[in-house]
C-alpha cells in the first residue's frame, strides 16, 4: 500500500506544485478565503467527496477576529473577480470559509481526519529578483495578503491527499475526513470547526505543517511538542473627556486606567505546574495631550502549556482588567480575539507515525520531536478528539526555506510536497486499515 500511495503521491507533484503557486499568488488572509476555500471544495466534490462549507461546518458564535461586514464584502467580490466559483462563495457568507470532504469507503472501520489550513499572513511579500515567488511571476497579486507560513503548501497537499485516498476507495475501510480549516493565523479558524462538532465521530486526527524548527528537505518529526494554549483580548476603555487644565476632575481617564491594568497583568504570578505567559502588545489611547484620555485600547494575550494553565492566566487577566477599569471608574469591554488548546500528541499514535515513516522510506532523517515553541488552534480539534476517546497526532515535515515563517522572502522547497501527501495519505490508509489501539 505505501508504495503505491508514494507512486501516486509523486505523479502528482506538477500538480501540487501548481496549485501551491496559484493559492501564493492569490494569497487570502483570515476569514476571507473565499477563492482558495471555494477551489478547494470544488475539487473534493469532483473527485467524489461529500463537501461540506460555510454554516454547515462552522459554528458563528465562535467565530473570533473577524474582520468588518464591510471589508468581507470587499473580499468576497474580489474573489470572485479571481475565479472563484459563486455558488460556493454563497455558502461562505460572512467569512463561513471552513471546508470538510468526507469519503466514506465500503467496509466498515474508524473515521480518521486529517487537517489542513488555508489562510494567508497579513504581510507584504518582497519585491526583488532575488525572491522566488516573484522572479517567477507567482508572488501574491492581493496587496498586504502573504503566505510566509507555507498555508498554501498544506492546501495543495490536502488535495493530493484526497485525490490519492480516492483512487484507493475500493482498498480502504472506514471513513476520511479532510478538513480544510480558515483563519490559523491569530488562532481564530479551528475552534468554530470544533464548535460545529467536526470531528466528534473522529477516532483518530493527524495535523500537520511544513518547516517551523525543520529547516532541512528530508526531515521529519514524528511528534510535536511546545504547543501553548493561549487566548488573544481586546480590551477597550471607555471613559470620559475633560479639559485637563480647567475641569481635570469631571473627566475619567481611560488612559491611565489601561496603563493600570498594562502593568499589572505583567504581574501576574506564575503557575507552579507549568510554564505560563502574559503580553500585553497594544496599548492605544488619548486624543491630544490638553485632553484627559476618553477611549483607550489593549491588546493582550494570556498563554499556558496547558489550557487548565491558560485558563488561570485568563481569569487573572480578565480579574485585573475589571478592577483597573473600577479603580478610574471607567467602563471596560472585553473581546475574545483568537485562541488554541493546550494538547500533546498520544504516544501510541507518535509511534505508529514512526513506523509508517521508517517502512516509507521517505525521510532521510527521522526525529522523534520538533518544538513548535508556539500556538497553533489545531490543537482545538486534537483536544476534543482526545476528550471523546480518540486520538490525536501532529507532525512537523521538514523542508529547506529561503527566510523563517511570517518573513516577506519566505519561501519552501517544493520538493517537500510530495513527501508530505505521501507521508498524511500513508499515515491514513494505515489508520483506516489497521486501527490503533
């Protein structure tokens, strides 16, 4: 079976390589990949899928970070003036751009999903010959819409998946799920996924990206570790404005209560059981320096290695935040802006991905962890996959890169694309066929 899934992986390759460079150069960042999400689900559909978007796979009360109605209209119509499909756009109405295939095979067996994200950075890609992407003409035609994380990759890789895993239909026993996930970047997309119940028949769940501590074609890492639970605020201070000379005392200064809470959240203690963080990365405020300070804005973000950590470090934070407003007797609004899970990959899980990457032969270097050193909200599907008894497993792919992640010369190597469709369509016909226990 692996053999044949590397062969058909690696005729494939053309393919991925265009797809990759057509989702870079129509680059679309968080909540509005309505083209890639748009192209995605007509793909699954023609090769047999049941296809699945917008209210059915995403839930909109936890849809967090949106941008305006205003600005998603924006986006939708320059989407479809770049070829997408209109009839999918419609059902991703309001930034609803998650995508779910489901390939349902005759004998019977467990459901494995496999994830991939699709969204862009919010980034300006470099203009100059020395730049790849655009010495060869695919650098993102959408202004401030970038992938410098290697998103497009993984979409192009989830379709060769789901064209491989339906050539082998009548070879396979279970189900497949492929979800194509919205909004990574800012940890906004996966937990309105989890929310609509996408994965509650989920047995087994793999995630998986390319590079991040991997830096070398050939590589990979058959667990990742470090992930960090975190949870992403806005703060807005609303006070009242005063002259500063002739009336100071009528006023409420929003400024110094956000200043309060700033320092303050720095100060909360750290938690005995695991590592925790606070950062407080925005602080607006004030009109003008004759002016006490009327509106002020925060941005913040607690994160914990595990989510009990992150809660504690969120009630905290919350707890602070309303006693800096109270103490200059402001008002305070508090708005969740993104968030992932703490999760770890199960152990059995870790192992049976080392043994399909060693009977594979595809990796040249075999390593037993990669530290992501970060959040990633794969981990909300992971977590919920593991609270119903099944299990969950990311990986790190390796592959050479032209600059780190978020940088506007990022790059990867596009050898990495067959072995990564390889390695998740061999990882899911081995699940689908021989479940772990």
């Amino acid at each position: 079976m692996d053999r044949k899934i590397i062969e058909l992986a690696n005729k494939l390759k053309d393919k991925m390589v265009e797809r990759r460079r057509d989702f870079h150069r129509h680059a679309e960042v968080a909540w509005t990949e309505f083209r890639t999400a748009a192209k995605v689900a007509g793909v699954l559909t023609e090769l047999g899928y049941e296809v699945k978007a917008g209210d059915e796979v995403m839930a909109a009360e936890a849809m967090m970070g949106l941008p305006s109605a205003a600005e998603l209209e924006r986006q939708t119509e320059r989407a479809l003036a770049q070829g997408a499909d209109p009839a999918w756009v419609a059902k991703m109405k309001g930034g609803k751009t998650g995508v779910v295939g489901t390939l349902r095979f005759a004998k019977p067996g467990p459901t494995v999903a496999l994830r991939f994200d699709m969204d862009a950075n919010d980034a300006v890609e470099a203009e100059e010959e020395g730049h790849r992407p655009f010495r060869e003409g695919f650098a993102s035609i959408n202004k401030g819409a970038m992938h410098a994380c290697g998103h497009d990759a993984h979409t192009a890789v989830g379709l060769a998946v789901a064209e491989v895993l339906a050539a082998l239909k009548g070879e396979l026993a279970g189900t497949v799920k492929l979800i194509f996930q919205p909004a990574e970047e800012g940890v906004r997309g996966a937990k309105a996924m989890m929310a609509k119940g996408v994965v509650d028949d989920t047995d087994v769940i793999f995630g998986m990206h390319v590079g991040i501590n991997l830096r070398k074609t050939g590589q990979l890492a058959c667990n990742t570790v470090g992930f960090l639970a975190t949870t992403k605020l806005d703060a807005v201070f609303t006070g009242v404005p005063a002259h500063a000379g002739a009336a100071p005392e009528t006023g409420k200064n929003a400024l110094l209560a956000a200043a309060t809470a700033a320092l303050n959240l720095h100060a909360i203690s750290r938690h005995s059981q695991g590592a925790s963080r606070v950062n407080v990365g925005v602080l607006q405020a004030g009109t003008g320096r004759n002016v006490i300070p009327a509106n002020a804005v925060l941005k913040l973000e607690t994160r914990g290695v595990t989510s009990a950590i992150n809660e504690y470090v969120y009630a905290e934070a919350v707890r602070i935040v309303a006693a800096a407003a109270a103490m200059y007797d402001v008002k305070v609004a508090l708005t969740e802006m993104g968030g992932a899970a703490g999760c770890e990959s199960d152990p059995a899980l870790v192992e049976r991905v080392r043994e399909v990457a060693e009977r594979s032969g595809l990796f040249a270097e075999l390593l037993p962890a990669g530290n992501i050193g970060g959040s990633e909200d794969c981990t909300y599907l992971m977590e919920r996959v593991q609270q119903h008894g099944g299990l969950a497993a990311y990986v790190m792919v390796g592959t050479a890169l032209a600059a780190g992640h978020h940088d506007f010369r990022f790059d990867i190597d596009e050898a990495v694309l067959p072995l990564a469709a390889s390695l998740m369509a061999c990882l899911a016909a081995d699940t689908l066929l021989r479940p772990v226990k």
